[in-house]
C-alpha cells in the first residue's frame, strides 16, 4: 500500500484526477485500491471480473492469501467486467487497446497506450520473474503463456517503454529482448531442455532468487502457480508430457535439500500458515518452524507435509 500511496500523492500533487482503473487480472495486488484514488469506475475484463467475484464471494482470508495486515481489504477487487471482447478503455482519453490473452491467470490483459508508446504489462514481460503459468482449469499452460507472447509480439513494434507489474520498465530496445527471453524459458520447459535464464539460480537479482533447483529445466512451478494450487511448490516440480500428463522432474525428486540451500528456493515473502491460524511471515521464520517441526532436514529426498499443520502459501 505504501506504493499506492506514493501514486495518490504524486497525482494529488500534479493536480490529476483519476478517471477509470484497470485490473489486469485477478490477483489480489493487482485488485488493490487507495481511497485518495477516488471513486473511479475501475474495470478488469469480463473473465477477471467474474475471477475475482468467485474468489471473494465467501470474504477475504487474508491469512491464507498472504495478504500482509497493513493492507486494506474494503476496496479489494471492485472492478466492473467489460462485455466479452471489448477491444478499448471506455474513456474519453488516449485510445487504450486492450489485449486478452490467458497467460498466467484467467481473463489477463495488457494495456497499449498507441499514442504514447505505452504498454501495460501486467504480470508479463519482467526482467526479474520467469514466465508464472496458470496452472488451473487449462490444457496446455505453456501454450497458452507462448500464445501470450506472440500477441505481445505483435504489437511490440509500436512500444516505447514496456511497465511490467514486478522489476523494471523497457524501453523499446527491451521489450523483443523480454519477449524472446520469456519464449526460451517456455522452450525449455516445454522440450525439458536446460535453462540458461538469468533470472534463475545465482543471476537472478537479490531478492528474487526463486527456484534455482525446481527450475533447472524440470519444473513448471513458481510460488504463485503453488498459491493458485494450495499445494507447496515442491509437488508440483513436474514436467509436461507430449501425451497432456504429468511426471515428476527427477532433479526435483533426486536433489538432496540441506537448511543452507533451502533458503534461496522459498520466495522471501513466503507465509506458513498453521491449522490455528498462527502465520510465519517470511523465509527466515519459516524455515525456523518447518525445522522445529521436522518438516524438512538435511538429506531428505522428498517433502511431505505433516498432517494438520496448515499449508504453505505464497502472495499471489
């Protein structure tokens, strides 16, 4: 909230006023809203709508969600779904062209401000994070991620700076780099080949150093695909199949886990969630209570949990 903030008070200061909101899919950051906003129309497209509304119909379970307490929930996810197949903002500004695709989660879109050179990426086109697949209710995920990109492609010509929803801005030099990046580490996945991605393993930005073991050319998953799935990452190390079903990726299976090379697989903002409601916020206290637990020692081949102690969850 601390960004919204910072937004509210720039446009406070720079005497704008906003007229319409957008999300561009149906994760809780990005169904965030700041009073001092408004009361704008805000819009997702009709899928993300209809997203958002089923996963909020029975209240918010922050906990279970990871949604830190400083968070504001009065305003979570008060978009309004455009009919199927709207094609622009509905506004009185700049033509913005909306572009739909099903990559990384149902109904997501990507904003394109022609006029300026703007495009609005969601949760795509990052320099810091690997292509996050939707794991639910599709057939080919990768497919569906590489649709994405050729959609992007498409329109990457008329892009002066690319704003992804985590890491930074491209410029127009960037922007066919991200994409052509994004479609080697689905290759990859896809083939079961080796990855050669900077944004995996010890390359990969403080702070952002996710699955150096799960995504070595075997896995699928990321801590948001775990979230979406309420399973931890660690059972979906799995590759696709040519025949549409699953196997276990063996360096997943296989690799041997000790408490040092632990900590840079688990997301730094990890949350353990107990069966009584009790939250461990954070890498390092998670692995304290999964140590105190015997979730996980040294030299275990395979991760279990325990019955009746909760879940791990991911922010999604």
């Amino acid at each position: 909230m601390d960004e919204l903030a910072c937004l509210t008070n720039d446009l406070s200061d720079s005497g704008q006023t906003v007229v319409v909101g957008f999300s561009t899919h149906p994760h809780w950051d990005h169904l965030l809203w700041h009073p001092g906003l408004g009361e704008a129309p805000r819009y997702g497209t009709a899928r993300c709508a209809d997203t958002a509304r089923d996963r909020l119909s029975n209240g918010i379970d922050a906990r279970r969600l990871g949604i830190p307490d400083e968070v504001p929930l009065d305003l979570l996810g008060l978009i309004t779904g455009l009919p199927a197949d709207t094609a622009r903002i509905p506004w009185d500004g700049p033509e913005v062209r909306i572009i739909e695709h099903q990559a990384h989660a149902p109904g997501h879109a990507a904003l394109l401000i022609a006029e300026r050179g703007v495009l609005v990426a969601g949760d795509m086109l990052s320099d810091v994070l690997i292509p996050m697949l939707d794991l639910n209710g599709t057939a080919d995920p990768i497919e569906d991620h590489l649709a994405a990109l050729r959609l992007l492609d498409g329109v990457a010509e008329d892009v002066d700076v690319a704003v992804p929803g985590h890491g930074s801005i491209g410029e127009a030099d960037q922007v066919n780099a991200r994409i052509d990046q994004d479609r080697a580490y689905l290759h990859s996945l896809r083939d079961d080949r080796a990855l050669g991605d900077p944004r995996v393993g010890p390359s990969a930005k403080d702070g952002w150093e996710w699955w150096p073991a799960c995504t070595n050319g075997n896995s699928s998953a990321s801590p948001k695909e775990a979230n979406a799935t309420g399973r931890p990452a660690s059972d979906r190390c799995a590759t696709r199949r040519q025949d549409g079903g699953r196997r276990i990726s063996r360096a997943c299976r296989d690799r041997k886990r000790d408490w040092a090379a632990l900590r840079p697989l688990l997301h730094p903002y990890l949350h353990w969630v107990q069966a009584n409601g009790q939250v461990a916020r954070g890498r390092i206290k998670v692995i304290g209570m999964l140590q105190a637990i015997g979730y996980v020692a040294p030299g275990v081949r395979r991760v279990a949990r325990p019955p009746g102690l909760g879940s791990v969850r991911w922010i999604m």
